[in-house]
C-alpha cells in the first residue's frame, strides 16, 4: 500500500507495575482497512486500544495521527479527531434510557424524538434492533453490545476501534454488523477489529497484527491463513478439541425443576415470563438459546433468587426455593454465574481471593469463616490460587484486584470460582464471553466434565456453536416462553431459528431466511476450538 | 390575617430554606458529588447577608453576599474533594463544623442587632385570594427564587443537553469519561451551584426568618435538607411537597410545644429523620426506582485511570 497511513503506533509501551501490558507494539492502520488485532487473554489487546482511544497513557511510544504525532490526554481529543470505540467492558449508563445513552455520545443539538426515530431506523438497518425508550439496566448484555456498536457507528468516526463487538451477538446479528463494516470500510474508514472468532477474522479482516504477552509477533493477512494457524500463532501451539460422550439420561435424577414459572416484567420495556418448564437432570448439559433480550436475564434472576417468584416454581433438589435467597439456593447445592461479569458477578476493587468469598461464604464446607464471623484468609487465598491454576487465568500478582484482569482472564475466573466447588446444580449465562480458543475449549471441557460427574449444568448462550459442541438437549426462549428441551441430535440451526423467531415465525426480529444462509458461516465460526 | 392564614404563612417561611438548600444539593448529589457540608454553607451565607445588609442598609447586597459566603465555602469543598481527591464524606463534615465556628466569629459584633428586613413583593389581586393569598402571593423575592429554581433544575436536569451530562457524571463516572466528558468540571460547577442555593438559603434565614443574627442559627436545617434529597428520591418536584411537610413539621413542634401538647419535641424533631427512612425503605424496595434515580456515583471521587 502506497497511501499514507490513517494511523501509525511507534513502540507503544505500557508497563502495570511490574507487568508490562505492551512491549514495543509497533501498528500501522491504512484507510480503508478492517485491521484485526489478535492474542490470547490478557496479550495487551485492550490496553494497546485504550491507549490510541486516549483511555489509558502509554509509558513509551508515539501515536501519528495522518501524519502528525499527537499526544491523546483524554478520549475527548481521540474523539475530536474522529476515533471512535466499542469497549470490551461497556461504556453506558444502566439508569438511562437507550436514547439518552446515545445522544451523550452524539454532538449537541439532536431533538430526542428525533433521534429515536433515527435510533429505531438505523439500528434495524445494521440488524442490531434496538427500543429508544428502554432502559439499560433492564437489557440484556447481547443487547448492550448492540447499543456500544451502534452508539459508536451514529458518531461517524474516521477510525473505529472495536474490542470484541460480536462475542455476545447472535451469528445473525453478527452476519450484519459485517456487512455494515465492509461497507464502511468501502467508504473509506478504518476498523480496528479485536476477535477471537478467527473465523470471521478470516472473512472479513484485510490484515492482522497478532500480540503474544504484550508483544507483537507477527503481521499477515487473515485470509491467507486458516483459523487453526492463526491460533497458533496466538498461542504458540495448537488447541485441543472439546471431547463428549453420549450419555443416556432416562433415569437420572432430576436435580433442578422450574414449573410454570412466571415472572412479572419488572418495567414498561422489559420481558414478562410465561409458564417456563424445564427438568435439569444429574449429568446432562442443556443449553438456552434465544436471540438476547427474551427474557434470558429474567429467566437467570428468578433461578437465581435475584428476583423472587411462586416458592413452588423453583425446585431444587426437592425443595421449593422460589421465595428463597440466593444463600440458600448455593447451600442446597447450586452455582450461578450471571452474565454481567464486570459489574454482577465480581467487585473490580476487591481482590480475587475476596471475590472468591462473595460467592461462596455460606455454602463452604467447612467453613470459610472462624466462628461464623472471622473471614479465612489463607482459605479463600488457597481458593483464588486454585482457580487460578486450574483455569490458566494469566495475572500480574498473585492475587491481584479482580477489575486489573484481562477480560477474557476474568471470565475464566468467575467461572472457575462456581465449577471449582463442584456444585450439583450449575447455571451459566455466557461462559466463554469473550475467552480466547484455548480458553473456551477449556471452559467448554470443564462444564462437560462438571456434568458428567453427575451434576446438572443449564447454560444460558447466544453463541450457537457453543451449544452444539456441549449441550445434550436444547431449549430456546422466545418472548419469555421456553420451548421443550430437545436432544441436540432432534435440533437443527434452521429448527433453534424458527423456534427464536416465534413457531409462527411471524413477528420475531431474525428473518429466518438469513439464518439458513449463515448456518455454513455459524458452523465455521466455532471451528476455531475444534 | 386569621390563625389559618399566619399558620400557613409560618409553614411557607419555615420551608423555604429547606427548599433551597435541597433544590441545590439535589443538583449536586445528580453529579455523584455528596457535599455534607450544607449546614456550613447555609450558615455562612447567613452570616455574610446579615452583615452586608446591615453595613450598606440594603438586603439585595445582603442577598449577593449570602451566594458568595455559600459559594466560596463550596469552592473550598470542590478544592479538596475533586482538586486533591479528598475523601467527600469527610470534607464535607469538616466544612459544617468550620462553617458553624468561622460564622460564628464573623457574627460576634452583630449579636442582637436587629437587621434589615427582606421587603415582599405583593402580586396584585392573587395576593387578595383568601387563604393562600397571603402565604404565596405576598411574598419576598426568595420565596419567588425557590419556587422558579425547582422549576429551572426540573428543566435542567431532565429536559437539557446539561442535565444529561451532568445526570450522566453522577450515574457512571468512568463511561463519562470514556465518552469525552471532564468528570470533574462538571462536579465544580454543580458544587457551585449547591454552594449558591445553600448561601441563598442562609440570607433567608438572617433576612426573613429571624432577621437577627444568631450563633448556630442554622439549628440543623442543612442536615434536614440533606435528608429531604433522599426523601425525595433526587426528584425535584418532590423536593417541594417534601420541603413543605418538613416544614410544617418544624411549625407544629413550636404549636404543639406552645398547647401543651404531650409530644415530646425530641420526637418531632426527629420526624422528618424518620420520614426519611420511611422513604428510604420504599425506595430501595422498588428496584427500578431505585436504579433509574439514585445516582449510582453518589461520594465517589473520580481519578481517571491511566
Ligand atoms: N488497570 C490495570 N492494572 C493492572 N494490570 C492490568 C490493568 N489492565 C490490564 N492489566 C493487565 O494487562 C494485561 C493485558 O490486559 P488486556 O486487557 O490488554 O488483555 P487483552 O488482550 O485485552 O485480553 P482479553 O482477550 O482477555 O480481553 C493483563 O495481564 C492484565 O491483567
Ligand atoms: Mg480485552
């Protein structure tokens, strides 16, 4: 390429007390281009963007704008230029509707009405659907990720830096935030592109710079190589498959039942459920699939007891739980991992071993607290140590603040922390957002295993390839209905899209044509961890 | 004038402060700044409209310097909370306790002279209507003033390109930040904005209410105040309706103390605490409400991370 480049990094450096973030990472973005930037958890993906989004100060190094060096003390200046970011960890407001969200990132003088429309308008038109009125707090993260996204395109920013946008997305609404950025970039933008779906790397990214503990190691061009080079070039090696036996289930034990439950919407633009029925049986996985914002959070809340419903539609063990607290659900046995990793399921502030011992005070056996009152330091410490290890979860100090983690190092650990107790019963929502190959297989593996000693594992996911590789039956919510769980082998991705759209199929957001077209795509998206 | 017309005219005077130290603090606590120190800047906007009114004879100038004591004490409390990042809770208790004493050494000389009285404003033919004529049409300026701030914060917070920020500052400081935002200028100004409300409340204590200098004259109201926020969920409209419950509250402890009501007055003064707790519990039991108003940053300080 002979033009000059949109944006070039010179040995950017970037040094977390003894860890260095970023080792000399040199980057070089052409306009026009949709440039994937690759690594493994915690390789330095986040910390480099942050730093050209002027988020976080680079220790070294220099930032050339369209030929000028600039120096980005804040994002406002990054923003004055015309760089625009999707954040990993989103940047929203829970007690705002989705339009104010939008208009704060937007120059002044836009009428509300007016931007809703234009809201609702656009948003459809990338694919990623969105309500104006409704509020964060009440969404989904599948839901989130669309606002960030199209939050991030309104702004029409030269160079637009995406962490991860499509770890939470449908293959659907993935499909067309593609062909939304190829358009783009024909316009002439630039994209920064963060994945670990080599797959869509492949397809739609122009060149990658690929990042191993902070460094870079290598430049190519994604389509020239195969997700599984890619990978190793990541890693260093090669990642193991996901392994899974057939299993017959007629007479396990059922160890968790929901029975008609109903659950109320909890505002004007949330989701009611309807009469959910679900039978979790000892050594089986089943997953829940639906397009993000059908009630799966609701669904997680009333398991959970975040939110409390008729005492007799949560069955655990045999008992009814439905009015009862959380505390109770985990000493009968139970685990959850909410979705939400950053702001529900850890304090940031607070260290790993600490977090360890939010989830797990009451249910421990023996006890994690002296006399009921005294927190055991050097338990829930030994506990960090052993997520830690188990979960290959990359840290810069032994037990460091559970916010200074990388994302997908987080992810690993919030889960780690529930399947490390063996729990007979396991509800996850996500488990592999956004974890690298090796990771997720990891992760994958651990939730198989977990259900094969016995236990029950109900995952909540978007990602459907995830739910072909581990569940044993599938379910699918819809409008706050769950469909009858089904053997995988019964299941198909034109069946899970028919059934996501409504069984009529007739007002449901996903057109169903676009799903059989993307199912060769959806199925090739996963092969990365196979 | 009737007992149900001085009646209702005393629960006006006696709510008024409490109005506009609340309206004010409102706009702060949207921010994510909880300034503790409204009892302080109240007193010293009291002190600083007695004295200026009394040297120049003309309460105006009394009302101008009232802003300034209680803006210059809320530009001491922005110096240290969002300039060194001292921690807010703190701050904010010390500036009441030095704001008490500093009053009180400023207003030594002025001690039982009596000082110069606000003028009302008569609103020809609604001050004649029976009843409430009197209580909201013959009126000074500050009452006035209190009522068109809640309706200004009203428009600002909810209706404004600024409220949104500032409701934004308050709600996620790091997002705000994420999206270009200067986190803390917009603290400094809404603390400002506090700081005059709380001086402006102070000039009515010195100017109306009293219209003598006493030491500690505040009595407590800036705390009332602050309880009123929360009693109000952070919504200004119901700073009024709480505003004038509270102070009729006050009123009734002087009458019923007055009749020889067996009340103790400990209790009554306790009252609109309790209320406050009551709305609290109410609050917290409706999540959305809690979610969608309670600004999540409430005393946190922002330092960006880099
Ligand atoms: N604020 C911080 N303080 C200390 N260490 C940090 C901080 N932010 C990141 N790190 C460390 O820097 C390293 C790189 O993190 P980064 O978030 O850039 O990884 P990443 O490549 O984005 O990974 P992922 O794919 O998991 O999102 C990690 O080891 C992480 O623990
Ligand atoms: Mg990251």
């Amino acid at each position: 390429m002979t033009s000059a480049p949109l944006l070039e990094a010179k040995g950017i450096t970037k040094r977390f007390g003894t860890l260095l973030a970023n080792d000399a990472v040199d980057l070089v973005v052409q306009p026009g281009e949709i440039h994937a930037l690759l690594g493994e958890n915690g390789a330095g993906k986040s910390t480099l963007v942050k730093i050209l989004y002027g988020s976080l100060e680079p220790t070294a190094g220099q930032i050339v704008w369209k030929g000028k060096e600039v120096r980005l003390k804040d994002p406002a200046e990054a923003r004055k230029l015309g760089i625009g970011m999707v954040f990993q960890h989103f940047s929203l407001f829970d007690s705002m509707t989705v339009v104010e969200n939008i208009a704060l990132a937007l120059p002044n003088g836009q009428k509300m009405a007016e931007l809703s429309r234009r809201i609702e308008q656009v948003s459809a038109e990338y694919g990623l659907p969105l309500k104006a009125n409704s509020l964060v707090a009440d969404l989904s993260v599948g839901e989130r990720q669309r606002i960030e996204i199209v939050r991030c395109l309104l702004q029409d920013p030269q160079l637009i830096i995406m962490d991860e946008p499509t770890s939470v997305l449908t293959p659907q609404e993935a499909e067309l935030l593609f062909k939304t950025l190829l358009r783009l970039a024909g316009e002439g933008r630039s994209i920064l592109y963060i994945s670990h779906r080599l797959e869509e790397v492949k397809r739609i990214c122009d060149t990658a710079t690929i990042l191993r503990h902070g460094k870079l190691v290598a430049h190519c061009t994604p389509s020239e190589e195969t997700a599984s080079s890619l990978a190793s070039l990541m890693v260093g090696s090669s990642v193991k498959s996901v392994q899974r036996d057939k299993v017959d289930f007629t007479d396990a034990p059922v160890l968790m039942r929901l029975d008609h439950l109903d659950l109320p919407a909890s505002g004007p633009f949330a989701v009611e459920l309807k009469g959910i029925s679900l039978d979790l049986k000892g050594g089986e996985v089943v997953a829940i699939a639906g397009v993000a914002g059908n009630g799966q959070s609701e669904l997680f809340d009333a398991i959970s007891g975040e939110r409390a419903t008729a005492p007799d539609a949560v069955i655990i063990d045999d008992q009814s739980v439905g009015n009862k607290s959380i505390t109770v659900r985990r000493k009968l046995g139970a685990a959850f991992v909410p979705e939400e990793r950053l702001s529900h399921a850890v304090v940031p502030s607070l260290r790993l071993s600490e977090n360890v011992l939010l989830t797990r005070h009451g249910s421990e056996e023996p006890s994690m607290m002296h006399k009921g009152v005294f927190i055991k330091r050097t338990k829930s410490g030994k506990i960090g140590q052993r997520i830690a290890e188990n979960f290959d979860i990359r840290k810069g100090e032994p037990d460091p603040h559970a916010g200074s983690l990388s994302g997908g190092n987080l992810q690993k650990f919030v889960v780690g922390r529930e399947i490390d107790r063996s729990p007979s019963v396991l509800i996850v929502s996500q488990p592999t957002w956004g974890v690298d190959a090796g990771a997720a297989a990891l992760i994958r593996q651990a939730l198989i295993d977990l259900a094969r000693e016995g236990s029950a594992v109900l995952v909540i996911s978007q990602d459907l390839d995830e739910i072909f590789e581990i569940a044993d039956r599938i379910a699918v919510i819809n409008k706050g209905t769950l469909s009858e769980a089904k053997p995988v082998e019964d299941m198909s991705l034109e069946k899970i899209g028919l059934l996501m759209g409504g069984v009529h199929g007739d007002d449901g957001s996903i057109d169903i044509p676009s799903v059989q077209s993307n199912a060769g795509a959806a199925e090739a998206g996963g092969s990365n961890a196979a | 004038m009737d007992f149900a017309d001085a009646l209702l005219v005393s629960i006006v005077t006696a709510s008024t402060p409490l109005l506009l130290a609340a309206i004010g603090e409102l706009v702060v606590e949207r921010s994510g700044v909880l300034n503790l120190g409204v009892e302080g800047m109240m007193i010293m906007g009291a002190v600083c409209a007695f004295a200026t009114s009394l040297t120049t004879g003309n309460p105006y100038l009394g009302i101008l310097a009232g802003i300034l004591g209680g803006a210059a004490m809320s530009l001491l409390f922005a110096f240290l909370t969002l300039g060194l990042v001292a921690n807010q809770y703190a701050t904010g208790l010390a500036l009441s306790l030095l704001g008490l004493g500093f009053s009180g050494m400023i207003g030594e000389n002025y001690v039982g002279t009596p000082g110069v009285k606000l003028p009302t404003l008569d609103i020809p033919v609604l001050s004649d209507l029976p009843v409430v004529g009197d209580a909201l049409f013959n009126q000074d300026i500050l009452f006035y003033i209190a009522i068109l701030l809640v309706f200004f914060v009203s428009w600002l917070l909810f209706k404004s390109r600024w409220g949104l920020i500032l409701r934004a500052v308050g709600e996620n400081h790091n997002s705000a930040h994420a999206l270009g935002y200067n986190v803390n200028r917009v603290r400094l100004y809404s603390v400002l904005f506090g700081g005059v409300c709380s001086g402006l409340s102070g000039a009515y204590l010195s100017l109306v209410y009293t219209n003598l200098w006493i030491e500690n004259m505040t009595a407590g109201r800036g705390w009332i105040a602050l309880a009123l926020v929360v009693f109000a969920s952070w919504l200004p409209w119901r700073t009024i309706a709480g505003a004038y419950l509270f102070g009729a509250v006050l009123i009734l402890q002087f009458h019923a103390q007055g009749a020889g009501w067996e009340v103790p007055s400990q209790l009554l003064s306790a009252l609109p605490y309790l209320a406050t707790i009551v709305a609290l519990v109410f609050i917290s039991r409706n999540r959305t409400v809690a979610r969608v108003n309670t600004p999540s940053c409430l005393g946190q300080s922002f330092v960006p991370d880099r």
